[in-house]
C-alpha cells in the first residue's frame, strides 16, 4: 500500500470525520547560486509533503455548520495524533458547509512539462547561467552582481473522501539576477529582476538581462517625472497586477462577502469613453505560470470569459464558493488574458505629453476599492519627439475612473500569467512628482 493510501485509510478510520483530503507535493529542486561570474553553491533539495484537511460537520445554533483544519505531514512523524490534533481543532470552527470535489471529474490537460528541465535539469541550469553571463558580458559598462537559478520539477496528487484521485506534475524555472550599471562620474547603479516559466524556450533570460541593463543605464540619468494629469501607457512588469482589480472583483469571495461591484449584464466601468476591456480566465494558456488541470481541492479548471466589451459575463469560484452561491464551479482565476485593442503601438503613444511605464516600487490596486498607487522605478517621458528617463513619484487613480478612458494595443505580449496587449494606455492619471 502506497503511502497516500495508508494516509486514506488512516482518516477513513477515525472517528467523527465529516469529510477528509490530501493533498501531496513532491518535488525536486536542483539550485545554482552565483556571486558575479563565480558559482557560489550548487544544491539539490528534495521534499514529500502532505498537506492533511479534515472536515466535521456539526450543528450551532439550531444550523448545520462545517469546522475545517489543515496540517502538514511528513513522513516519520506521528499520523494518528496529528490528525486528532486537527480534528480538535476543527470542531471549533464554523463555516457554512460546502462538498468536496467527487471522482468522476473531466479534466483539460495542458501542457506543463519541460522533459529537458525534469530529465536533465542541471543541463538547462548550465545553459541558463550562458545566456545570462552572455547578454551581461555584450552590455558595456554592465557587470553582474549577483544570480539564482532554480529547476523544478514536482508531482501534486489530491485525494479525498468522495472517491476523487487526480494527479499532475510540473515544471518549473526560477532565475532571479541583478546588474550593476556605471557611467564616468556617477554612481553603479542597479536593476534586478526574478522571472518564472514552465518551458526554458519561454524563459528567454538573455532578452530580460538586456532590458535590464536598459533600466539601470537609464536610472543613473533619470529625473523626477512631472507633477500634473498624464495620459499613461503601461507595459513591461506594470500588466502583471494591472487587472488585478478586476480580477478579484470578479471572484466568488467578492460576491459572497459582498463586496464586489460587478453585477452579470452590467458594465464593469461606468460611462466607458475609451475601448470596452474583454477579460478571460485561461488555466490551459500554454506555458501560463498559472496553468494546471486542477486546483488545491482538485477541481477541474475551466476558461471563462469574465468580461466581454466591458460587461460583467460570470464569476470565478472555487468549489466552497461556488456551493455557497449556486454557481457553478471554475476555479479561481487563472491566467489573465486580455483581447488586444485596434490601436498600432504608435498610434498608443501619439499626442504628448505621455508618461511610459513599466517598473514599480509596488503596484498593487486595493482589491475591494480600486485605489492605486504606485512609486516609479523606470519610466520615460515622451513629449516633442524627445524621450526622457524618469523615476521616483507615484501615480495615483482608481480603476474605475482610470479604464474610463483606457486603449489597448493591438501587439500582444504573454508574461508569466498574462497574455494581452503589450501597451495599456489609460488617460488622465495623476502624477506625483517634481
């Protein structure tokens, strides 16, 4: 009997459980630390975890109520007592009841395996320390400061009381370098940057090195950006978070705490000026950070279209929420993507003042109110033909009133969980600056 298994039997056998899950992740990460060109630590790190939820259903105040707890198990500790521990603990919870996935699910199977990465992970680690030393070294004036690299690959089976057995695995590539940048009479300055992909072919490191080096040369001469309203074109690592708003908005935790402001049928912004946003949830984008054929509860991931031409279409939710509303269930959003605009990457930036924006601090809108605001890392002001690095200063806005106004790019860029416009252009922005 497999070690899941016996886990099963274990919980199947202990008394005044409702309901159970397991969720196992093993994986194996083969790691390269570099301090400049030089290898500082090689290792390989191997996990087997089990991630234990137990369910008790009771009734409180004359209504049935679902209590939950989750522990983490290796093996070689004492299964019998954790999971009683967790059991105590759960009937002091009380939640509105919800079921568990069943067997018998349907699932998409996109594609998540890298074999060179899973079979030969020291070899791709290799060519990614190449690619990286190669754009550094073609870069003058740019040293490289520092790097990890990370090659994953790891298997997740869920199993549950009602029967369901679902497994997937996994790959998965880390590499986080900084550069340092240096012109005569000023300071090194730096940039640094972590990218994730599924396949080595879409990590294309040496191109983000190169953009990089861009960010730092541009920061020893960047100035203050202007105080005042600026059309504003966002791209680069500012489309990551971007549509974060709409995303949670859309979500069944929004609707259930009732908190969300979309309604189906309804426009997602009032009295839009600009083009009307069409926003899909895609758990099978190939090479999506984000894509996977089931979530933590394994439930199959469907594609949604959430938005299309700026009315609200239907929620995400995972299978607890789904069940609390009567909807059915998706999964929580996966890849965002985005359907480009009709607008030509010229045609974005025409008119001027503009403000370019691609690097924050921190750009994250309040889920519940749509308030932003981000510091600029790298930026450039683009009026008259002349292109002036900026940074420092913040821009500020909701996104109600901010995709009023919004134009998205007809070039399409994918990042790690984002396929969409590769410029968004929203108009009237305030700006904090000199």
């Amino acid at each position: 009997m497999s070690r899941i298994d016996s886990i099963a039997e274990t919980l199947n056998n202990h008394v005044g459980l409702s309901a159970w899950q397991i969720r196992r992740v093993r994986s194996r990460s083969n790691q390269l630390y570099l301090i400049g060109h030089e290898t500082e630590s090689k290792r390989t790190v191997d996990t087997d975890r089990y991630a234990i939820t137990v369910f008790v259903e009771r009734e409180a105040e004359g209504r049935k109520v679902l209590g939950e707890s989750e522990c983490l198990y290796t093996p070689g500790e004492e299964l019998k007592t954790k999971i009683g521990q967790s059991a105590d603990m759960a009937a002091l919870v009380a939640n509105e009841p919800f079921m568990l996935p069943e067997a018998g699910q349907k699932y998409e199977l996109p594609e998540t395996v890298d074999l060179e990465i899973k079979e030969r992970s020291d070899a791709v680690i290799d060519l990614i320390m190449d690619d990286i030393f190669s754009a550094v070294d073609s870069e003058k004036g740019v040293c490289l400061s520092a790097a990890e690299i990370y090659a994953n690959h790891q298997d997740v089976t869920v199993l549950n009381s009602r029967g369901l057995r679902v497994e997937r695995e996994e790959t998965e590539i880390y590499a986080e370098f900084v550069v340092l940048a240096g012109r005569d009479k000023c300071e090194e300055v730096e940039a640094g940057s972590a990218s994730r992909a599924r396949f080595y072919n879409k990590l294309k490191i040496g191109n983000t090195v190169k953009e990089y080096a861009g960010y730092a040369f541009d920061s020893l001469t960047a100035q203050l950006p202007p105080t005042g309203r600026f059309d504003v074109v966002f791209s680069g690592e500012a489309l990551d978070t971007l549509f974060n708003w709409f995303t949670v908005q859309a979500g069944g935790v929004a609707h259930y705490q009732r908190w969300s402001r979309f309604e189906e049928g309804i426009p997602v912004v009032e009295n839009p000026e600009g083009e009307r946003l069409t926003l899909i949830s895609n758990p099978i984008l190939l090479g999506g950070m984000r894509t996977r054929s089931f979530d933590v509860q394994g439930l199959p991931l469907r594609c949604l279209e959430v938005i299309r031409d700026g009315i609200f279409q239907a929620r995400t939710a995972s299978k607890r929420y789904a069940d609390y509303l009567g909807i059915p269930p998706v999964g929580d959003f996966a890849n965002v993507e985005v359907a480009p605009g009709v607008m030509s990457k010229d045609e974005i930036f025409q008119g001027g003042p503009i403000l370019h924006l691609c690097r924050f601090s921190t750009f994250e809108p309040n889920g519940v109110t749509g308030s932003f605001s981000g510091e600029i890392r790298s930026g450039w002001l683009i009026d008259k033909g002349q292109r002036t690095p900026i940074k420092g200063g913040a821009v500020t806005g909701n996104m109600q009133e901010a995709f009023r106004r919004a134009y998205f790019s007809r070039e399409i860029v994918q990042r790690e969980s984002y396929k969409g416009p590769a410029y968004v252009k929203l108009c009237g922005l305030d700006i904090g600056g000199e």
